[in-house]
C-alpha cells in the first residue's frame, strides 16, 4: 500500500503568507542547488502558496521573481498584523 504524504499543517494550506525559517533552508537540499547567498526576500516574506502537492508548497513572492518550490518544513506562517 502506498504511503500518503503528511499533511500541511493547518495554517499551510494554498493561500496562505509564509517565509522560508533560515535554519530549516540553510543546510538543504534546496539551498545547496540555488544561490550560495540566499535572497533576504526568502526569509523576510510574504510568500504565498500557490500549490501543495505532498510534502512540498509552490511559493509565489510580490517580487518579480520566479515561483519556487520549498518543502512544508521549511516554511513558516507569517505573524498577523
């Protein structure tokens, strides 16, 4: 039996505003195949998630940047207000 993929936690789902959590991207798969100095704009946000599918969120910035796909734990939901 295949095994489903966990779920986002609640307040990760499509539509959310999140960041990237510096120390959860720093050692990663995804930062070792990008730019050695990661954007500021990763870590500071808003991003918005697009999509999820799995374990991984596509990720669209209010910068004329390219979408990015980052795993679930690498992110976090931005502070209201």
């Amino acid at each position: 039996m295949a095994e489903s993929a966990p779920a986002a936690p609640p307040s990760l789902k499509k539509g959310a505003l999140v960041r990237v959590n510096r120390i959860a991207y720093t050692n990663s798969l995804e930062a070792g195949a990008s730019d050695p100095v990661p954007p500021g704009y990763l870590f500071e946000g808003p991003g918005e998630i697009l999509a999820i599918q799995g374990e991984h969120a596509q990720l669209r910035w209010r910068l004329p940047v390219p979408d990015v796909w980052l795993r679930l734990d690498q992110l976090e939901a931005m502070p209201a207000g």
